[in-house]
C-alpha cells in the first residue's frame, strides 16, 4: 500500500515593518562668537609682530623706563633696533618708544621719530603722513624732517601744521618744496599766510618765495597782506613788497605808508634806492592828495 505524500507546511509570512525615518541631522549653526564678537587686534600687538620674546620683553622694558630716564629708554630702544636690523619691526620699536616719549620729553621723542623715519627711508617706505601730522601738531618734528617732507607728495597740509607750531621755514626748505612741486608749495605757502605766520616766519624766507607766492595771491590777498606788512611799521619789508609789487595794487591809504616807511630808511645803499624805485614807481599816481 503506497505511502501517503507529507506535504512540508510553508513557513509563515512576517510582515516587513518599514524603519522609522531618521530625523533630519542639525546643521552645525557657527558660534556667535567666531563672527559678531570676535575683537579685533590691538594696534600695538600689530605693531609688535615678528617680535619674539626677548624683545617684546626688552621694548616693555624701555617703555616702563620712560618715566625714570627717557635718554636711557631711548637709548635701549634704539640698540634693539640697531639688534633687529633694517626690518619693520626695528621702526615699531622706535616709534613705540617716540610715542611714550613725547608727552614726558618732546626731546627725545623727536629724536626716536627721526630714527624710526630714516628706517622707513632706508627701507624705502612711504612717508607715514598721519604720523608727521600728529608729530608736527605736538611740535615735535625735527627740522630735517621738513626738507624730506617739502619732496614729499600730499605733505602740504603736515607742513603748514609744523610751522605753525614752532618748526622754523628756512629759504633752504623754500628751494626744496619749489623744486620739487610748486603746486604744492604754492598750497603751503598761502597756508601760512592764511594760518597768520606773516610775522613768524623771517622775512628773507618770504622774499626767497616771492616768485612762487605771486601768482596764488588775488586782489584780496594782496591788500591784506600789504596791510600786514606795512602794520609791522618796518623798512625791512620793503624788500618784500618790491619783490610782489605789492605797490601797484595799493589803495591811496597803502600808498601814503609806503611813501613814508621809503622816506624812513636810514641809509639809502644801491640795493635799497632800487627797491624805493619799483616802490615809488608802483604808487605813482595812488597817493591821495589833500
């Protein structure tokens, strides 16, 4: 009798369960801190950049000396400078040591500035303007700055500000500013006028800029400044007024002083009887008659 036939049972269905979705990952948002309160470095931490230890410790040094002995920081100063060589960190030093010496002693802060510059020369860096504006508004400019300054593109306005207070204008610094940009030196010059300088700076410096002032000085100008000139009740300035020819544009007023400051001189050489000519040969004509 035949076997019956076991059929194997099949193995019950499992019902696939589909995986819960993953939420989505965060973005990494940037930390506050890394964009709107991140500071920016200090300017003399700039400034010190390159420095290594020893010499950040030895500048430190000459700083807090300042206040005991500015000759001797200055001096500490500018032997680590002379240690660092011709670098920009040398001219950080130096001007580091100008700035903590100028409001204790000018003296020395002019002459750490003037290192700090012939540095920047030798280097050749632009001329740092802001910094000489801000020396020469204190009046701590040394004077050999000027002749670097008058070659100097843009320095007008550093100019006019040490002159005014206190650096001295030389026909030395006249020659330098007309050969090198009379524009420029033209700006400087109505300047100082403009700025009141007409009795502080010597009058042989106004005669050497004679040519260079002439054409800046309209009809205005010319009557004030003759004004001025003829107020300082001097021969001297008679120079200058032929050198202008001031005498032309006189009022009938202007004319009359000028007449009398002439008659003043006390000894007529042949220079002085050429400068009474071009005088009275201006006024011809201009003086008021009674």
């Amino acid at each position: 009798m035949a076997r019956a036939r076991q059929r194997t049972p099949k193995p019950a269905k499992v019902k696939r369960v589909a995986p819960k979705p993953k939420p989505p990952r965060a973005t990494k948002q940037p930390r506050a801190t890394q964009t709107a309160t991140k500071k920016p470095r200090a300017t003399k931490a700039a400034t010190r950049r390159g420095l290594d230890a020893t010499s950040r410790a030895e500048l430190d040094a000459a700083i807090a000396l300042v206040a005991v002995s500015p000759k001797r920081a200055a001096t500490a100063a500018r032997k680590l400078a002379q240690r660092l060589g011709e670098r920009p960190q040398a001219i950080a030093v130096l001007d580091e040591i100008a700035d903590a010496c100028l409001a204790v002693a000018p003296e020395w802060a002019v002459a750490a500035f003037w290192d700090a510059r012939e540095l920047g020369r030798a280097l050749a860096r632009p001329a740092p303007l802001e910094r000489y504006r801000s020396f020469a508004a204190k009046g701590a400019l040394d004077e050999r700055e000027l002749l670097h300054l008058a070659r100097t593109a843009g320095s007008a306005a550093v100019l006019i500000d040490a002159v005014a207070h206190g650096a001295t204008a030389t026909t030395e610094l006249i020659e330098a500013m007309s050969d090198h940009d009379e524009g420029q030196a033209r700006a400087v010059l109505r300047g100082w006028l403009d700025a009141g300088l007409l009795a502080t700076i010597p009058l042989d410096v106004w005669i050497a800029a004679a040519p260079t002032l002439a054409p800046v000085l309209d009809a205005t100008a010319r009557s004030a400044l003759l004004s001025a000139l003829l107020a300082m009740a001097r021969t001297e300035v008679l120079h200058l007024v032929a050198e202008l020819d001031l005498a032309r544009s006189a009022t009938p007023e202007q004319a009359a002083a000028l007449g009398d400051t002439v008659f003043r001189m006390e000894y007529i050489s042949r220079d002085k009887a050429a400068i009474a000519a071009r005088i009275f040969d201006g006024i011809r004509g201009r003086v008021a008659r009674p």
